[in-house]
C-alpha cells in the first residue's frame, strides 16, 4: 500500500526515503487502520528545514501581522468546513466520544485559540514594545529567526495537535513558521489538519514553506532535529522520559525547548471539607479521575487526607464510585503496559491497591479504575517513587496522621502542573489551608481551591505550566493567549537606529492606536513624545 504524502516546502509529496512505515490502530478493536504512513529519516528533515529557513527570510520582507491574522482566521473556518471528517478520524484512532467530547468541545476549543491568537497578532500589544525616548533605545517581542518544531501529544488530537493546537498557534502568532511531527497515535486526524493549514497558508499569501508536516521519525532523528542550529525553538508534550532525552539534545546544542511533561497533581482534602460535604467531592475526583479515561495531563494523581472516621468514609465512597463505574478506553496499546507499570513501582514503595490494579480483558484497550492508599510516614520515606505517574484512571491516597504531617507531604512534592486545596466553605479549615497553602504555592504552576483541576480554560490568566518536572520551565504556560506567545518569541532591541527605519511598532506613532507600550515608564496606548 503506498504511504501517505507528508507536507514540505509547499507540496504533498513522497517522503523522501523513509526508514520505516506505520499505521495508527484503532484502540476499541486493537486492529490496525488501513492508511500507511511514512517514517521519515534526515533527508525529509533536511528539506524541511530548508524550507523553514526560506519562509523566515521570505517573512522579514512581508506585511507579516496582516497575513498571520488572515492565516489563523482562515484556518479556523478550513477546520470548521471539515468537522465532520476531523471527527470522525479521530473517534477511529483515539476512541475519544465524538459527542461532547470531539466535536462540541475540542474542536471549538482548537479554532477558539487560533482566533484568539489572531486577536492578539492584530493588537500587537503581547509584543511588550519599550520606547525610552530619552536614550532612544527601543524594544520588543519578535520571530526567533527560524521555524519552530511541534511535538504534540496523543490526548487531545485537536487541540494540542502538533499542526493546530495551543503550540503551534502560539508559534505562528508569534511569527514563526512551524515544522509539525504528528503525533503516530492519530496521523490521520493531523493529515487532515495539515490540508486545512496549506489551504489557509495558500489564500493568505504567507510562504509556502510556514507550516510543514512529517508524521513520525525514529529517536535519533528526533534527537538531532530539536538539537539542529537552524531551528528557533521546540514544543512537546508528552513522557517524561522522552522529554528529557529532548531537552538534553536541545540544552547541549542551546536550544530553547518548552516541555510539558510528568504531573500528579495533588489534591489537598482539609477534615472541615470532608466533614462537609465529602460524598459530593468523592463524587467529582472520581469524574476527574476517569474523564479521557484519566489520560489528562491535569488528572488527580495524588489526593491527601488526614486519617480520622471521616476520612475513612470518604475513602469508601470513592471506593464505590470506582468500583460501579466501566472504565474507558486508553488510547493506544501503551497504556496498559505503562499503567501496569507505575501501579508496581508505587506498590513496591508501599501503596496498597483498594481496588481495580489490572488491565481489563475486553477487545479494547483498557484497565480497571485504580484506588490505592499509602500512609502519611511511607510516602515521606519514598517521596519520589511514590509520585510515579500513572497515565490512566488511577488515582493514590494518602492518608497523613495530622494536618502538620499534610504539610510535610506538600514539602516533599515534585513540580506539578495543578495544585488543588478543598477547604470548609466558612472558616473550619483556615488554619490548616494557611499551613499547607505557603508550600504548595511552590509547587505548582495553577492553585485551586474547591474545584478539581481536569478543566483548563482557553483565557489569557490562564497558567498550564509549572516548575519542572511538570515542564521544562516555571515561567511560561502553553495555555493562556497572548502569555503564551512569549515562548516562541526573542527579545529585539534596537539602540539609536533611525525613526524611519523602525519596526512600526516602536515608531512614535502608536501603530494601530491599540497597542499598548511601555513609554518612558508608563504603560499606555498614546504615540511616544506625547
């Protein structure tokens, strides 16, 4: 069967001799699917990256920001056109519902980014432009100076995909063209993406060369592309263990790199809360737990609690709800062999499993909804191997002797994306909240309070990232426009150069009226000498 075409340098053509071939699989009948897909090896990155380097010389000299919105507004509507087929992949190769899931909440998220980021690109003001008009020194954000390569996940084949989600908007907001690697769990969804990104490339004069797609590379390749001198900079999601062999490759070479990776997310329980209204937040860890059949980078991996009766008829109902409920299906073959896994590790390190622990022998791939508990004293004594993650539906409780000791736990944990404290609804938990609150401030990139943190809002505040190993890098979030933006950006100075020869942004005149800079100590949307 031939192999499909990748996109490179403004053309769908034969990958150009590739080191293997794979298939996506469809995980509710574990049998391949039909569609070949080339591996690609160093000549297809060879091409990319020439095309890359075109695009960025060919944008120096354009009316960028125009066509950058004209791009995104556009893609949003090429994608529209194609919900149908876009869902209807996707269900095959990921086994996600395509109601609601896919089709009224994914999708709409993924075009609602590209159209905010087309927001801020036509603003301008996420370019932070600085005018002090009495030295005349001028700078702001601008194009790192060569494409930019996105690694997507395979959890959300819409809006983390490598040629339409968060990082890659991001990227071409800020002025980059983008080389994309699909993500080999669903090639087929990103294919059809990737037709909508050329079409919308095409009808908005931006080079031809600004969005490129090859569907997967062996280790090495990968190794060697985000280390490469003529990039501007790499985005993954993704293991923990294959983002730390990228970042090595891309620190050793100095290039930026931004990681999304590990994260248990911890949930803080205080005594008033459970006394309160334990049953009803039994009820939403479970649905956090199990939502995407806990393939979530936001999931609830960790929950502490302070041992007493209350807690011990919290865990019982969270007990039940686990055990009622089928579990979902994973994603690929990986994920039961990988949550096998980490359930052995944290058993080896003294959690006990209350129940689930195997993987379910049904025609798809799935494994049981996993409770397990670990004292206070056991987790402080193995702190590390106890925040193993578990990609799925599983979940680990530990049960601290007092609020002191919760405390301690909160000390001993790892960089997260999430940190999330439920707390008596008048006053009964402050105390405890002002003890543990200071520590897991540190922790984590987004503090929750009475919520669980599986939801991630697509809105400027919001902050999806965290201090390693959750990312590569505390001060940046792959969620959260125009924020967002500032990882693919460099910081362009420009000291006594001519007016007339200024980018438009740090002329006198504001260039929109809009924008807002920073003018000689004052933030403002005036034209400078005002």
């Amino acid at each position: 069967m031939a192999l499909q075409p990748v996109l490179i340098a403004g053309a769908w053509r034969h990958s150009k001799n590739p080191v293997g071939s794979f298939s996506a699989v469809n995980p509710t009948t574990k049998t391949p699917l039909p569609e070949q897909y080339p591996v690609s090896g160093l000549e297809d990155i060879e091409l990319a990256l020439q095309a890359g380097q075109g695009a960025v010389a060919e944008l120096r000299s354009a009316d960028s920001p125009a066509a950058l919105v004209q791009f995104l507004d556009g893609f949003a509507k090429q994608i529209e056109a194609r919900t149908d087929v876009l869902v209807e992949t996707a269900v095959l190769e990921t086994a996600l519902p395509a109601e609601p899931r896919l089709r009224s909440v994914e999708l709409p998220r993924t075009t609602n980014q590209l159209r905010q980021a087309a927001v801020a690109v036509r603003d301008g003001s996420w370019r932070r432009a600085t005018i002090d008009t009495g030295s005349n020194i001028r700078s702001m954000y601008g194009p790192l100076g060569g494409p930019v390569v996105v690694l997507g996940p395979n959890n959300f084949p819409f809006a983390f995909n490598s040629v339409a989600g968060g990082d890659f908007a991001a990227a071409i907001a800020a002025g980059n063209p983008v080389i994309a690697k699909a993500n080999p769990g669903h090639p087929g969804t990103t294919r059809i993406l990737a037709e909508a990104a050329f079409a919308a490339v095409q009808a908005s004069g931006l080079p031809l060369g600004m969005v490129q797609l090859i569907y997967h590379t062996p280790p090495e390749v990968g190794l060697n592309l985000v280390s490469e001198a003529r990039i501007g900079a790499t985005a993954f999601t993704g293991s923990k263990t294959a983002g730390l062999a990228l970042k090595a490759a891309a620190d050793k070479a100095g290039k930026p790199i931004y990681l999304e990776m590990s994260s248990v997310n911890p949930v803080f329980i205080l005594p008033g809360a459970i006394r309160e209204r334990g049953a009803a937040i039994a009820g939403e860890l479970y649905a956090s737990c199990s939502l995407g059949a806990g393939q979530f980078c936001t999931k609830p991996g960790i929950v502490i609690l302070q041992q007493d009766e209350n807690s011990e008829e919290f865990v019982t109902a969270v007990q039940s709800h686990f055990e009622q409920n089928a579990p979902g299906t994973l994603l690929n073959q990986a994920g039961p062999t990988g949550i096998a896994e980490a359930i052995a590790t944290l058993q080896e390190h003294g959690a006990e499993i209350v129940t689930g622990g195997y993987e379910v022998a049904e025609p798809r791939f799935a494994f049981a909804n996993t409770l397990l508990q670990v004292l206070g004293g056991r987790f402080l004594a193995h702190p590390h191997e106890l925040q193993t993650e578990a990609f799925g539906p599983v979940s680990l409780l530990v049960i601290a002797k007092d609020i002191t000791q919760m405390a301690e736990v909160a000390a001993q944990l790892e960089g997260n994306l999430t940190g999330t404290i439920y707390s008596h609804s008048q006053d009964a938990d402050d105390t405890a909240y002002a003890q543990i609150e200071p520590v897991l401030r540190g922790k984590v990139g987004r503090l929750l309070n009475d919520k669980m943190p599986t939801g991630v809002a697509v809105v400027p505040a919001m902050n999806h990232g965290g201090p390693f190993p959750a990312t590569g890098h505390p001060g940046f979030t792959a969620v959260g426009i125009p924020a967002s933006l500032l990882r693919f950006a460099a910081l362009h100075g420009y000291d006594n150069v001519r007016h007339h020869r200024l980018p438009p942004e740090l002329q006198d005149k504001n260039p929109n009226g809009r924008m807002w800079r920073f003018i000689d100590g004052s933030w403002t949307q005036e034209d400078a000498g005002k």
